[in-house]
C-alpha cells in the first residue's frame, strides 16, 4: 500500500533530515528576497541622487536657509556655491579609501562672506602622504551637500577632551565647538573652486557611482541554491523508494522450498535433486 510504502519518511533520522532540508530552503529564499529589497533600496538611492545632482547650483546660503538636522536629508547631493576664506585648522578624516587606495580625507571649515561656517571636505590624501595646509585668500566654492554621520551600535567614539584633530566620521556637532561663527547643519564634499585645485591639494572626493551593485545576481544565487537543495532532497526520496522497492521485489523472487517426498531410484534408495545420496549394501 502507498501509506505503508511512504511510512519510513517519518523515521526520526528521515523528519531531522526534513527540517534540515527545508530551514535550509526557507533561509535561502529569505537571504535572496533580503537582496532583492537592497536592490530596490538602492535603486531608489540611485533615482534620488541623480534627480539632485543634475539640477543647478544654487548659492548655498539660499538652500540652507532654515535648514536644520531634521530636515537636512532631503537636500542631500544638491550641488551649493559659496565664498569665503578657508580656516587654517583642518581636521583629518581618517581609515578612508578612493579608487582602492588607503588614505583619509581633509576636513576644513570655510568662513563665509555672510559670517556663517561651513565645513568641507577637500578630498582625499593616500596614507603616509603629508596633509596639505589650507590654502589662504578667498575662494569660490561648488561642493555637494552631506549630512553628517551618527555613531552606531558598537562603533568606537572620537576624542571629547580638547581640540579634535582627527576623527572618525563628521560629527558637526563636536567640530563646532572649536570653530568660529554658526556651523552649517551639513558638510559639502569639494567639486570645484576658483582658484582652481592645485595639484599638491586633495584629490576631490567623486560623486557616487550609481549602478545597481551584486544585489541581483545574489538574489538568483540564493534562489538557485534553494531550488538546488530541493532537487537534492526529491532525488534521495526517490533513492530510497528505489531502493526498498528492489528489495522487496528480491524478497517475492526467492526459490520456494517444497516439501515433497523424494524419489527413489531402482534400488530403492532415495536421492535428491536426482544424485544418488546412499549406498548399495554389500
């Protein structure tokens, strides 16, 4: 009967092998629709930042205008100019990276001509290279609007006590505190400047690159990889049915064994299979 046929799917060892089987398909199709909804994400961050690059700068006094923490995000990526003179303190940015190379960035607030603060990010130095000394005259400045980082859960915290000559990630509320004026809710990543960037500068931090990144291809590798463990388990269900089932078969072919007198040959003597199995007297 089917039922019987099936009964030993549910052996203890055949149910582990069941919840193993699938949990593991379960956290596989979970693990690829995760990559799906970092796709959407960051096709969503795409669509953002390129609506916000590509429209014109505006005087940044003007964009900032009552602008405070909370409602920073959404002017993120838009392009600003300013002018002002740079403040010779810089602070580093450091463990940063550009085109593969290990570095950190330059921190340097920017005073404007409407007395208000502004820090810049004037791009990037590789390791072991000397940090470049801000330069002195006024500038004109186009640079990209960011908001600052917060730390998180676990992350180590940068040095309270005195003035902050290296951090770990823009903190405008700790960098204010040793710079003059009223600091600007946001920071700006360098484009441009008149006086242009000089060679011996930072290198300008580009803008980010806006692609899709692995999400796709990780979401069909997960799926495959669950489709992949379901196939597995099918084939060792039908294994072991195939198996049984050659064995039963075997059991049914056995040889019978009769229970029948045996036959005699001319002398009386009896015999088996039709050899002789006694002797003549003497």
């Amino acid at each position: 009967m089917s039922g019987s046929r099936y009964a030993f799917l549910l052996r203890p060892k055949w149910i582990a092998f069941h919840v193993l089987v699938f949990g593991a398909v379960i956290l596989m199709i979970s693990l690829g629709l995760w990559q799906l909804d970092r796709l959407d994400a960051r096709r969503e961050f795409n669509d953002v930042v390129s609506e916000r690059i590509d429209q014109p700068p505006v005087p940044a006094a003007e964009l900032l205008d009552g602008v405070d923490p909370t409602t920073a995000d959404d002017l993120e990526w838009r392009q600003v100019t300013t002018v002002g003179t740079w403040v010779p303190d810089q602070v580093v940015w450091f463990n940063r990276s550009q085109n593969g190379i290990a570095g950190d960035n330059v921190l340097t607030a920017l005073v404007t001509d409407d007395g208000s603060t502004i820090v810049v990010n004037r791009g990037f130095v590789p390791l072991g290279a000397e940090v470049p000394p801000a330069p002195g005259g006024r500038f004109d400045v186009l640079g990209r609007v960011r908001v600052p980082q917060e730390r998180r859960t676990g992350e180590l915290t940068d040095n309270a006590e005195g003035r902050v000559e290296e951090v770990r990630r823009v903190d405008l509320d700790q960098l204010a505190a040793q710079l003059p004026g009223e600091v600007a809710p946001v920071y700006l990543d360098l484009v441009d400047s008149r006086p242009e960037i000089a060679s011996a500068d930072p290198l300008p931090v580009p803008a980010p690159t806006l692609d899709e990144g692995p999400h796709l291809s990780y979401a069909i590798q997960w799926f495959i990889f669950a489709a992949c463990v379901l196939i597995g388990w099918v084939l060792a269900v039908r294994r072991s049915l195939a198996t049984r089932r050659r064995a039963t078969s075997g059991d049914d072919q056995a040889p019978e064994v009769r229970d029948e007198p045996a036959e005699r040959t001319s002398s009386g003597s009896p015999t088996s299979d039709g050899a002789a199995s006694a002797t003549t007297p003497t």
